[in-house]
C-alpha cells in the first residue's frame, strides 16, 4: 500500500534486482516501468537510437522519457512515487509491484486485477478456437488503446468469439458484474 506521503515498500526480493537507487517512469498498459540503474542506460539508449525525423518515434521518446525520476529505497525499504507518476498509473492507495524481465512494473492493484481478467478471458477464448483461428492482441499504452483482431474460417465462432472478448473488456472497463 502506498502511504498518505506517496511511498510504497519495495519488497525484499525485489530490491536485491533493482538496486537501492533506481528509475521509475510511466509505462505502457497504465502501468508504471521501473529499471535498476544498469537496466535504465540500456533502456535510455535503445530510446536515442530511434529517428528523430519520425514524429511517432520521438513521442515515443518523450512519454518515457518526460516523467522519468531517480528512486532511492530509505531504510525501511520504501521510495517515493512522485504525484505525476502516481496520478499517470491511477495510484492511490493499493498497488501491485511485478517483475517482468528487466524491469518492474508497478500497477494499481485494480487495473492490474482488470489486466488479469481480460488475459485470462482472451487465453480461453484462443483455447476454444485451437486451430481454426487466431486473436492477436495490441496495447498502446499511449493512446490507451487495446486492439483486439479474431481471425479464422469459421465465422459464426469468429463473431462470438470478437462478442466474449468484448463483453470482458467492456465489463472491466465499467465494473459490471
């Protein structure tokens, strides 16, 4: 939990990764990214090697770049969020912090719960479909965007199929039951 001052705990495990001083930034998917300081220099240089002549590619940069903020981990193991980062990820009080490879991700605990619950729904779906078909999936985390596109011989399959993957996300959007 985050407390009323914006700090969350790091847990122990996780901190040996990531070092006592670290980077956070705003994520793609709602989420919040956070890089030991090895992993950021990596991180910041694939981001220079992009064109500067292309319009996408440098508001790429500027979306990771712009909010990004050096961490320190206090003695009792917590760092401070600052409030743009806390409002970009929707962190009020309840947050989730995950390893994911090279980074962390942290994420309100509802979101990411939302997160779980459209993955699952999607993984059943493609189940169901087995060979017949496919569903790719596309997140832009800067438009807020998810694209979701069914393909296969079997329409009527195909059609519930696009129906359910709606229906869940639509029902995690607005909370319905």
């Amino acid at each position: 939990s985050l407390d009323v001052k914006g700090r969350l705990i790091m847990p122990a495990k996780l901190r040996q990764d990531i070092g006592e001083k670290f980077v956070i930034t705003k994520g793609l998917d709602g989420c919040l990214f956070a890089f030991s300081q090895e992993e950021w220099l990596n991180f910041e240089t694939k981001l220079k090697s992009l064109p500067l002549s292309d319009r996408n590619a440098r508001n790429f940069v500027r979306f990771f770049l712009s909010g990004a903020t050096e961490c320190e981990i206090d003695k009792q193991g917590r760092f401070l969020i600052p409030n743009n980062l806390r409002t970009a990820a929707s962190l009020e009080k309840e947050a989730v912090i995950i390893g994911v490879g090279t980074r962390l991700e942290i994420w309100n605990k509802e979101n990411w719960e939302k997160n779980i619950q459209i993955t699952l729904t999607i993984k059943k779906l493609a189940d169901k479909l087995g060979d017949q078909g496919r569903i790719l999936v596309r997140a832009s985390g800067t438009e807020n965007l998810l694209r979701v596109m069914v393909e296969g011989k079997d329409e009527r399959l195909i059609q519930e199929i696009a129906e359910r993957i709606a229906a869940a996300i639509n029902e995690s959007i607005n909370g319905a039951s």
